[in-house]
C-alpha cells in the first residue's frame, strides 16, 4: 500500500525529545513510532455512527 498522505504536527522541545529518543533506542523512525500508534486505534468501522 502506497503511503502517499502526510501530517504535519506541533511539539514542544519535550515532546520531540521523547519520541526521538524512543525512536534510536528501538532502531525505529519517528515515522515507524508514529505508524506503529495508528495502527493500534480501532478501525473505522468499530465506531458507532459508521
């Protein structure tokens, strides 16, 4: 699957610091981190309304 959509976001100094280091120390991408968080919310069709 293509990735071919973007998100751009705001942190304060802690907050980048916390996912960076996260990242190194796992060998992972901020990126990865990040996907990695998304994938565990529930799917779209498990909310009520959709």
């Amino acid at each position: 699957m293509a990735r071919d959509k973007s998100i751009k976001i705001r942190l304060t100094e802690e907050e980048y610091e916390r996912i960076n280091l996260y990242a190194e120390s796992k060998g992972f991408s901020v990126s990865e981190v990040i996907r990695d968080y998304i994938k565990r919310l529930p799917r779209i069709d498990s909310f009520c309304g959709f």
